[in-house]
C-alpha cells in the first residue's frame, strides 16, 4: 500500500507555491544606518590585513630568492675551493700510502676501521692511521704529520716501504732495510729485533727510535719493566716491614706481583704512604691511623703474610752501627792515677811456686875466686 502511494507521488509534477517568492536585493538592504557602518569599518580592516599579508608574503618571496642567489654563490665558491685543496691533496694522499698511512673505511655511527691486511681491521678515531707511528690522522694535519721530525725518522728507518703487518709488493729495486743476519745492531735485554731489522721496544711494545727513547713514558715503563725482571730473578723476598708484601692476583697467582700493604689493604704506588713501624707510626692518615693500632690487625696481617711468603722468616733490621767518634776513644788523663783492674788469668788460677835453685859448678866458684884476688 505505501509503496503505491509512493509511486503515485512521484508522477505528479511540481507546482510552484505562488505564496514563496525569491528576496530581491542583497543581505546589506536589510541592515540597519549602525548596522551598515559598523560592516563597513569591519571592511576596511579586513582589507587591510589582506594587504599586509600580502606585502609580507611578497616580502619573504624576496627573501627567498635572495637566499637561494646566495646560496648558489656558496655552492660555487666551495667547489672552487674544494678544486684548490683537492689536487694537492690526491699528491699528499699517493705520499701518504708510501709512507704506511691507511685510510680508514667509515663503518657507520661515527665508526672508522683500517684494513690491515690479511682479513685484519683495527678501529681508529678518524678518516686516516699511521701504521709507522700508531698516530690517527685527518685530512687537516695529514701532511703536518709526513713532514714530522718523528715520521721522517720513522720512514728513513722503515724504508720508505709500508707498514709491518702488509706484505711488500715485489719489485726490481727493493727499499726494505736488511735482514737481521746482515745487520749489526746491539740489542739490550729489553729490546728486540724485528724481522725487517728494526729494534721493538718490548715495554712499550713500539719501535725505540731516537723520539721513543727520549719520551717520558718510555723511561717510566722501562723502569718499571726492569724492576719487575729483577724482582723475579730474586724470587719476590719478603719485605723488611712486618705488613708489606709482594702480593699477586687471584686470578693469576703465577703473574707478576706488586707490593701491597696488607694493613691498608692497598697497593703502594710511592714509598712515604706506607711506612713507619708501631713505636713510630708514620706514612698517610689512613696508615698512620692502623699502624698506631697495629696490635688490632697483627693477626690478620700475619696470615695474609703467609699466603704470599710462605715458609720464609722475617727478615732481621740491620744492627745499629756505632757513631764515628765512638769508634775510637781517648783516655782521660787521670786515668793513670786510677786503681788497675785485676788480669782475668790471676783471679782463675794461683801463682806457680818458683823453681829450686841449681847448684853452681866448681869452675865456675873458681873462676869467681881468681876474679876476687
């Protein structure tokens, strides 16, 4: 039934309503004299803005094209300048490789890596590694470094060649420095000669040149190095202070071993910090402080002294040595007028009896007689 009804709407046609009729004029017929006054005040604001807006878009549209003028100007001018650099830098590049400088390959988030040969990469700091020198190098002081004193050195001792860990290329005319048996060098007990003929610092485990070996870190390792040669040649005696001791780690009780003050439970890095006996304590504060209770600790001290020294007795202090001028003393001179001591061999035995008197002979009574007429 409703959709019939529905149908038969829709075929009858439309008819206007005569009572609707369109509004002649526009919306501002209507207002009112404020009303149309107050519009047209908001008129010219709105124009207003619409101007300003417009000059201040015309504005950065300048400053935009200026931008992009100048930056083309600073484009052109790097590549000018990266033309000047660039060609000297590719002569000092083919020097660089010469002379044993690798560049490095970036491996991302600011990681560099040199390849050194045979599968073998180490991590450095920046674009470029001196294998000579063990330096990382960018390409601002790349050539201040190949016109070092030390790298200069370094190379005249190399050869000229690349580094140590990359093998030669084979050539004609060599430049490689000659083997060991064909050289004379004098090795110390801490040095060693490498196969290409050069001397390995082993302390510090770097080529002693003439600047290695006038640095302070190498005296100060090898200072270090030999005391620690001497002290296992010695077999680590045990230190004359009851609580020192040549102590190792528990990892590796086979190491090396460093003196401990087993009463501060500290390593000894100087030798005013950690001495001083009980009667006399001395040292730092902290030492100071439990070797005036030293009594407290002895024990613990004793035991741990065992566990690095066993089966070995303290050693004894030296004996006071008498004063120079107690050496020799001089006599008072009332001396002589005092009563003599009493000799140790009259005081053990009695005096022997004297022995009898011999007879004389009778030329001798003769000859006495002659004498007295």
């Amino acid at each position: 039934m409703g959709k019939r009804t529905c149908a038969k709407k829709a075929q009858e046609p439309w008819v206007p309503d005569p009572t609707c009729r369109p509004p002649t004029g526009t919306w501002k017929d209507e207002l009112t004299g404020e009303e149309r006054a107050e519009e047209k005040s908001k008129m010219q604001v709105r124009k207003k803005k619409a101007e300003e807006a417009a000059g201040y878009q015309q504005v950065q549209i300048a400053r935009r094209v200026d931008w992009e003028r100048q930056q083309k100007n600073r484009n052109l001018e790097q590549q000018s300048e990266d033309r000047k650099w660039k060609k000297p830098l590719a002569k000092v590049l083919t020097r660089a490789k010469q002379e044993g400088v690798l560049e490095a390959e970036d491996w991302g988030d600011g990681m560099w890596c040199a390849n050194l040969g045979n599968g073998n990469f180490k991590e450095v700091k920046d674009r470029y590694f001196c294998t000579l020198c063990n330096k990382h190098l960018n390409g601002g002081s790349l050539e201040a470094h190949l016109d070092s004193a030390a790298h200069r050195c370094q190379a005249s001792l190399d050869g000229g060649g690349p580094s140590v860990q990359q093998e030669p290329e084979k050539t004609s005319s060599s430049r490689w420095t000659l083997p060991c048996s064909q050289t004379s060098v004098q090795v110390e007990e801490w040095q060693e000669l490498a196969h290409d003929g050069r001397l390995r610092c082993l302390p510090c485990n770097k080529f002693a040149n003439y600047f290695h070996l006038a640095s302070n870190e190498h005296c100060k390792r090898l200072d270090w190095w030999l005391q620690v040669r001497k002290l296992r040649k010695s077999g680590y005696a045990p230190p004359e202070l009851p609580y020192l001791a040549w102590a190792f780690g528990d990892s590796d009780p086979s190491g090396d071993r460093c003196l401990k003050c087993l009463l501060c439970n500290k390593w000894v890095h100087d030798q005013t910090s950690h001495t001083g006996m009980p009667s006399s304590p001395a040292g730092s504060k902290y030492h100071f402080k439990r070797l005036g209770n030293y009594a407290w600790y002895k024990d613990d001290v004793e035991k741990l002294r065992n566990k690095y020294h066993p089966c070995q007795t303290q050693p004894k202090p030296p004996q006071p040595s008498l004063a120079p001028w107690a050496a020799a003393a001089t006599p008072s001179p009332w001396a002589k007028f005092a009563p003599q001591p009493i000799p140790a061999a009259s005081l053990a035995a009695p005096p022997a009896p004297p022995a009898p008197p011999v007879p004389p002979d009778q030329s001798s009574t003769i000859a006495v007689e002659i004498v007295e007429v």
